[in-house]
C-alpha cells in the first residue's frame, strides 16, 4: 500500500453517485444549458433532443444526485445547478475530455442557449419567432428502431 491520502469511503460512494447522475449524454447536455441560467424543462426541451418524459426523468436523476435544485414559482417549475462547484465540476468534465485538464479552464461556451423566457415559460422576443411551433421528429417519443431516449 501507498503513503497516499486517505478517502473516506462515504466520499467515494458519493462521488460515485455525482458521476452517476452525469452519465448520460442528455443529463450532461442539461447541466451544460444549465451553466448559463436556470431553466423549465420546457425550455430544457428546446436545446435538449429529448422526449418530455426523459428530460423529466434525467432532471430527477440529477437533483437525487445533488447536481441541481429545483424551485417553484407559481405554476412554473424552475432548475438550476446547486452551486458554483457543481458550474466548475461541469467545466472540468468537458475541458477533460477536449484535452485541456492540465491547464486553466474557462467557463464554457453555451451553445443552444435556453430562450429567453415570460414568467409563464413561454419564448419571447427574437427566441419566439426562432422556436419552431412543434415539435421535430428527432424529439419525438421514439427512434426508428422504436426504442426509447435515454
């Protein structure tokens, strides 16, 4: 055994659980989006190319996770990542894989930002006349081979 520093295993369950909650290509995509600003799964569903049940299945599986919060405004349901950490955390993972780990890391870019939005959650100004009115195909319940998004 290595003099190394000690981790407590309740750390390590814990991490595991965090890495968990990250593990899908969508549940990553929302907390990207998220990065820039809380949002409705609504609004997740404009950027994310998910089916509404799966946003909605992915948001849990990130908030059981700690990754994110959840809060109510009226009728609206809004999320946002749980702190700052979880922002660099994010930030870390994706300059990990694009090979800049070693280095300082900026903030990332958002791409498919979430439109802005009225209390109500629906587009407005510039974002309305971009968002389609329905749904595309590609967000759809199913794929080809009728399987479900994850």
């Amino acid at each position: 055994m290595s003099d190394g520093p000690m981790v407590d295993p309740s750390d390590l369950d814990r991490a595991v659980e965090v890495l968990r909650g990250m593990a899908y290509q969508h549940r990553l995509h929302i907390l990207v989006v998220l990065r820039a600003g809380e949002a409705t799964p609504a609004a997740l569903g404009e950027v994310v190319p998910a089916h509404p049940t799966a946003i909605s299945h992915h948001l849990r599986h990130l908030t059981d996770a700690g990754l994110i919060r959840r809060s109510r405004r009226g009728r609206n349901v809004y999320y946002s990542l749980r702190g700052e950490s979880t922002g660099r955390l994010i930030d870390q993972v994706i300059a990990f894989v694009s090979g800049a780990a070693g280095g300082a890391v900026s903030p990332l870019p958002v791409s498919g930002a979430v439109p802005e939005r009225d209390p109500a959650g629906l587009a407005v100004g510039a974002a309305a006349a971009s968002t389609p009115s329905s749904p595309s195909p590609a967000t759809g319940p199913s794929t080809a081979s009728g399987a479900r998004s994850r």
